[in-house]
C-alpha cells in the first residue's frame, strides 16, 4: 500500500512524502482579498477579490499533474560533471528527486527537497494585509563539491477575464503586455497588465536580489516557436534569459538569479514577489517591504501568531486523537478557508464566473468560524441579507467584486420557480449562532437594504436585520402547496432534484421549524411577547403539518410533487428514503419518539456504509427530466446514492439529540478524512480536508473522494463534535454543557473562550454514560442546570460529571 505523507500536529502541518499524489491535493493561501490555492506541485491559482474578474495566474486544473500550471521553479546546479534542470516541485522537469517534502500549513505550503546535490526550502505564503504572494527560497549546497545555483521562478499570467482567457484566443492575446523596469542595483521588476487595465491593475513579478536576466514572452522562453517544453525550456541551456518583453501574446514572467558558486554546507536565499497594485509606483511600497528578509521572516511569524489566537478559541483533548487533531487544527482552518471561498474558486468549482459567493453555502459556512471570528462573520453575514429580496426569498449567488446577484441555475431551467426554497432560512440559523455567541441582541435592530436588480443600492428598501428574518420565515410559511407544506422551489438544499412549479419540501419545512426555534429563543430572551406568540404559531402549525402529510409508515418522505405524489417513499422503487428527511425532523424537533429513533434506525440499515451515510437509495438507474439533475449521476455518484458528506453530520447532530452518542461517534469517525490516510489508494483526496463527496456502494469505485475543501461538511462537522458530540454549545444566556459521547470515555477536556471570558472544562463520566449531566461546578461552586454563566473576562474552571 502506498504511503504518501503523515500529520505532523506539533508544527500543525501534513506532510507528504510522495509528489504523485492520486490527484491533485492542494492548499489555501491568503483570502479573497488576495490569494488563491497552491498545489503540492507548486502550480498556483492567483486572484485578487474575484477569480473570474480579476484573476493573475493561468492554472488550467484539468491539466495532467505532471504539466505546468500556473507557476513553477527551475534549479540549474552546475558542477565539474556539467548542469543539471530541474524542479524542486518534481512537475513539470520530472526528474527524480533524493527526498521530497510538501507541508502543508495553516496558510502557507513549505517543500523541503533534496536532489542533484542540494538541498531547497521554499516557503509559500501571502502576507496578511498583502497584495502579494512570497516564496522564500533557500538552497544549500549537501554535496562535497563547489556548486553553482541559478533559480529561476516562472509565472504564467492570465487574462484578468477568467473564463475570456480560455474561449477568445483573438483578443485575449492583442491585449496582453509584459514590460520590464530596471532599477540601478541590478533588480528588475516585470509589470504585467491587461491593456484596458494598465492604470488600474497592473501584476508584477519581482525578487530581493539582481536579476541575470528574463523572459516575459512564453514563446521566446520555451524556444523554437514552442517545441521547448515546460520539461525543459530551451532558453534554460543557454548561459542566459532572452530579457524578451512581450508586446502581446502568451505572457510569463521568468527571473534568472544567480545565487553564484555555493560551498559545501553553504546556503543562500531570495525571495520572490508575485503581486498586483494599481501601478509599480504604488507597489513600490509593498516590494520595498518584501524585499527585506527580515520583514519576511516578521510577517510569516505574525501569520502564525494569527492562527495560534484563532485556533486557541476552542481547544479539545479526548481519548480519540485523530478527533483532536481534527477538532484542533484542521477543521477548523478548513472552516476559515470556506469562509473565505465559499464555493468560489477550488480545483473542482473552477471560478470562471458560474458560481459567485452562494447565499446558502456562506450562511452556513459562517456558523463554522462562528467561535473564532463572531465580528467577522457578522460583517460577512450584512452582505449576505443585502442580496436577500423584499419578499422574504433571497438570490442564490452574488459576486463579490460588483455585489451583482443572480438566481443561480434556476435561470437556465423554464418551468420551474426562479427562487430555491432554502436560501433565506439558513440566514436565521447564522444570526442567531452570532446573537447567542455574543449577546450582541442590538444587531436585530440594525437597518440593512433588500436586493434589487433595477434599484441603485441607496434608492433599494431597507428594512432591520430582524425584518429581514421574519420575512424569510413569512416567505416559507405562505408559499405552500399541496399539503400547506412549502414550496420547493428550484430546489432546496440538493440542487440536483429540480421538480416542476408546485412541489413541496420536507427539508424546507423542517429548517423552517428550526430557524423558528432559534429565533424563538432569542425573542423569549429580549422579552418580545408578539414575536414569541408569532413564532409559536408559525411553528405548531408547520409541525401539525409535517406530522399530518409525511410520515411513510417506518421513514418521512422527502419531497411532494405538485400532483402530491411522495418522493423518498416506500411506494419509490429508486430514491424511496432520503438521509435528510430523516435528520432534520429530529433537528427542527417536528419528530418525536419513534418517529425520531425510528426514522434515525432507518438510516443506519439502508443508507449507511463505512465510508459514511449516502445521501438517498436506491440511486436512480436512468436520466428522468422530471427528477432533475440527480438522475444524471450514475448510482452511487454524488446525490444519487453517493456518500454526500454534508449531510452526515446533521445525522449525527440528530443522533446526539435522541442520546445515541456510540451511534454519533462512529458517523462522526466514518467520515474523518485523517482516519483514509493509510487508505488513500481508495480514498485518493487529502487526508487534511473534508472532501464533499465519496463514491457509494453502488458504484465500481466505492470509497473514492472527490471536491476537498469549499464544502459545508467542514462547518457542519465542526459544529457537530464540538457542539453536540463534546456538548459545548452557545445559548443566548451563556455556554450550554451538553454532552453525548460514547460511554467508554472516561474524561475530556475542552478550552473554550466566550464572550471575553476562558472556560477550562473537563468533563467526567464515572458511570459510562453517553448523555446526561448531573452536576457542574464552575470555580468550585455547583450550579443549577447546565448552562455556565456569562463572565466578560478571566479564566473559569468548570468541571462536569454526567
């Protein structure tokens, strides 16, 4: 079995041994704002606020592994045998290397490689607050002879337009321009811009050191009209660079430095800038600043001060450290990265202008950094409801750069609905995550425009934060069909079941009743009795509902078409029970006693498998247009039977509210990516990240992974262990200890800071229980119930026996 790479959770890392991963593994750097992903091959997809309207480098991700993309850096090491190219990253040269390694850290990629006598450490990352990507290259010389070390970075720029790069090959090309700027000392930096963007954004490539030479023409530095490949560019055997500009057509920026004759033992280091300013005189700044390795060395140390406050917001340590591991490192920083991306730009949603920032997927991607960055996820969460309508609906996407919004694939589809019937609920359920993680109740008060598509932003309707939920609740409750259950929409949540106007949604009415419920508990909170009587109706009502129409016999059904007829329903030959019409009725509490245990036991015998829960079964054998798009998967692939990871832990979740904590664990473990790292021939996707699906048990490929990282399984996840499975969940009145774990766990420990305040929680389980606290002493002193009380500062010690 093939090994490649290990955790390394003292130095928050993993670390891979073997550059010929199954496919392409990946990490994040920097945000938005500036950055993009990197790959293990040292490929990098560079944007600056919008990957579709202002992307800097072209990675084409369906590109073989062992091609150029994007970015790459060539080693030429001269000794008394001759000179030997390569590159450190293995692609594109693919000459063999003695060892290899490629950390992947929290925000920045590290490769530590050993070949043709040399040893490199290159270190990739964006400075915080930076417009720029670094790479600190250092090269030592492990050989007993005299060495000669030239590097040479190598960057392909793409059309700002994203999607215009790859289908204009006539005026894509006209427009495009390299130019280079000497300076007295020998330095050079290479400015790069699009022709209607050259006083307004213009790329440069740079280094700390004097350049020997350059290339800005791709064709010029491949050499002989491009039978030079990215393997070995002709202009790399000659003495020097061709200092080739390029007036038009396929831009590069290649520096040649010369680190000059290395003795044993000896090292040297350069630092190379890939950045973006309006102009060179307002990058001057910035490449001063990064010049300077010492400033380098500050800033790379001041990204890891960040992550060590971010992750120090809740820290676990249980019987189970692979869980640890997860729960301390690396899910969260996946959280943070979706937070940031959405599903945007990865190397599956490809950023060519598609999709944007998603209502629905933010929403619920920010209930996952909701513990570490509350203000932040605030701010994010005002954009999100300024894209939501006057109605109550919200439009599924916006972009980020022009906050122009769209009703996503809805648009494409005549004779369904335009909007998708979940989107503004899961708004609720983000505001009321940061009311009761901060208090902050004067939030509901604050004015926040609707969306319109014929309105200037400042003539649009405003209407308060709490005016824009009740709206979305208002919305849902009057939309009904059939069965007074809400309408589906294009879709809800699964995108991929498109039924004709007038079908019903049991995932809607279900997240309908739990957005209720949070939102009731806020309303009881800030006294607000006509909202409170509001709420109740709306939620008695909708489960009187729920209960009436969808119970199957043994399951509840997952969707009604307009005519009535079940989907997810014994009477189903294919698609007759759905995961989340399980879990959800116990999530919004509409299922009560066997309907929820039952319904739960259901899931566990006809959809579980031991690579997690499938999303439905039987998975539909054939195209039917009345389905959808989950017909266009074969069975076991993606949401026709395929183990979709985003829904597993809303099982878990439900599992933890009926008690079974030995249930939850396992579902939580199946779908642990660290616990495929030794099955990464089946599995194939990083082992440090939530992927967002895996081939089910219908399929020839069962267990294999695909779409890592930009999925709400890692907010969902995240929020199932530690605030079901470990039970430390915020309430608007402060901290709720509510265990459900497994009954062999003696103790556990978790550090969690609330509201200015440290708790240091153990919690103790002398009698094997899996749910159910008997008592908490908070500094000492027992207290009534289980919830903590609020303190603004200091340090608490609290310690829970169940």
């Amino acid at each position: 079995m093939a090994s490649f790479g290990y955790f390394d959770d003292t130095a928050r890392e993993y670390v891979i041994t073997n550059p010929k991963t199954p496919v392409k593994w990946c990490n994040y750097v920097g945000t938005l704002d500036f950055g993009g992903l990197i790959d293990t091959t040292g490929g990098a997809l560079i944007c600056r606020k919008d990957p579709a309207l202002n992307r800097i480098t072209k990675y084409i991700a369906q590109m073989p592994q062992s091609d150029f993309k994007g970015s790459t850096i060539y080693l030429k090491v001269t000794g008394a045998g001759g000179s030997t190219i390569f590159s450190p990253f293995l692609t594109p040269t693919l000459l063999p290397l003695d060892s290899f390694e490629c950390r992947v850290g929290l925000g920045y990629t590290r490769w530590v490689v050993e070949a043709y006598g040399v040893r490199a450490c290159i270190t990739a990352f964006v400075p915080a607050g930076s417009e720029v990507l670094l790479q600190d290259i250092q090269i030592t010389n492990i050989s007993d002879e005299t060495l000669t070390v030239e590097v040479i970075p190598v960057y392909e720029f793409s059309h700002f337009d994203a999607l215009k790069q790859l289908v204009n090959a006539d005026w894509v090309p006209q427009t495009m321009s390299v130019k280079a700027h000497y300076e007295a000392n020998g330095r050079i930096t290479l400015a790069q811009y699009a022709f209607m963007k050259k006083d307004t954004e213009v790329n440069y490539v740079t280094c700390d050191r004097a350049v020997a030479a350059f290339d800005g023409d791709r064709r010029v530095f491949l050499g002989e009209n491009e039978f030079g490949s990215w393997a070995s560019p002709k202009s790399l055997h000659g003495y020097l660079l061709n200092n080739s500009e390029s007036a038009r057509g396929d831009n590069i920026a290649a520096l040649q430095i010369q680190l000059g004759d290395l003795r044993p033992g000896q090292s040297e280091r350069t630092i190379t800038q890939l950045g973006q300013k309006s102009s060179l005189e307002a990058a001057a700044e910035q490449i001063d600043t990064y010049r300077d390795a010492a400033n380098v060395d500050a800033a790379f140390q001041q990204q890891a001060s960040f992550w060590d406050d971010y992750l120090s917001a809740l820290v676990v340590n249980t019987p189970d450290a692979a869980l640890n591991s997860m729960l301390n490192i690396h899910n969260p920083r996946q959280c943070h990265t979706t937070k940031n991306w959405s599903r945007y730009l990865s190397l599956y949603q490809l950023g060519y202008g598609a999709r944007g920032i998603g209502f629905r997927d933010s929403s619920q991607d920010l209930i996952g950094v909701m513990s570490h960055m509350p203000e932040q996820a605030r701010e994010f969460l005002e954009r999100l409801l300024t894209v939501q309508n006057p109605d109550g609906s919200a439009m599924h996407q916006y972009f980020p750069l022009t906050m122009e919004a769209n009703e996503g694939d809805s648009r494409e589809e005549p004779g369904h609905a335009s909007f998708y019937g979940d989107d503004h609920l899961w708004a609720v359920l983000t505001c009321t995550q940061y009311l009761k993680e901060t208090g902050d109740v004067a939030f509901l008060e604050k004015p926040l425009p609707y969306y319109s598509k014929h309105l200037k932003p400042e003539n649009r309707e405003q209407g308060s934060v709490l005016d824009h939920l009740m709206r979305a609740l208002n919305f849902t409750f009057t939309n009904t069909g059939k069965h007074q259950l809400p309408l589906l929409g294009f879709a809800d949540w699964n995108d991929t079941v498109n039924l004709p106007e007038g079908a019903e949604s049991l995932f809607v009415a279900n997240l309908f009743g739990r957005a209720v419920l949070e939102l009731r508990e806020i309303a009881a909170f800030i006294n607000d009795t006509q909202l409170t009587t509001t709420l109740d109706h709306y939620y008695q009502s909708m489960k009187a509902r729920v209960n009436e129409a969808a119970w199957d016999g043994a399951w509840w059904v997952r969707y009604f078409t307009a005519e009535g007829e079940p989907i997810g329903s014994h009477l189903n030959q294919h698609g007759s029970i759905y995961t989340n019409g399980q879990s959800w009725p116990v999530i919004s509490g509409f299922a009560e006693g066997e309907r929820a245990t039952g319904a739960l036991q259901q899931v566990y015998q006809k959809l579980n498998t031991q690579y997690g829960i499938k999303l439905a079964g039987p998975g539909y054998n054939g195209y039917d247009p009345k389905l959808g798009g989950v017909s266009t998967y074969p069975p076991g692939a993606k949401e026709n039977g395929g183990i979709f990871l985003h829904s597993n832990p809303w099982v878990m979740i439900a599992e933890t509210l009926t008690g079974n904590g030995e249930r939850a664990y396992e579902y939580y473990n199946q779908i642990n990516p660290a616990y495929h790292n030794d099955n990464i021939e089946v599995f194939e996707s990083e082992p440090y990240c939530y992927p967002q699906n895996i081939l089910g048990d219908e399929h020839k490929q069962f267990g294999l992974a695909r779409n890592a990282w930009l999925s709400g399984t890692a907010a969902w996840t995240y929020v199932a262990g530690t605030q079901y499975i470990l039970g430390i969940r915020p309430t608007i009145g402060g901290l709720m200890i509510d265990p459900c774990i497994p009954s062999d766990w003696g103790n556990y420990q978790v550090t969690r800071k609330f509201r200015g305040a440290t708790y240091n929680i153990e919690v103790l389980n002398p009698n094997e229980k899996n749910k159910g606290v008997s008592e908490v002493k908070v500094d000492g002193e027992v207290i009534q119930g289980n919830v903590l009380p609020v303190f603004d500062q200091g340090t608490h010690e609290v310690v829970v026996t169940l």
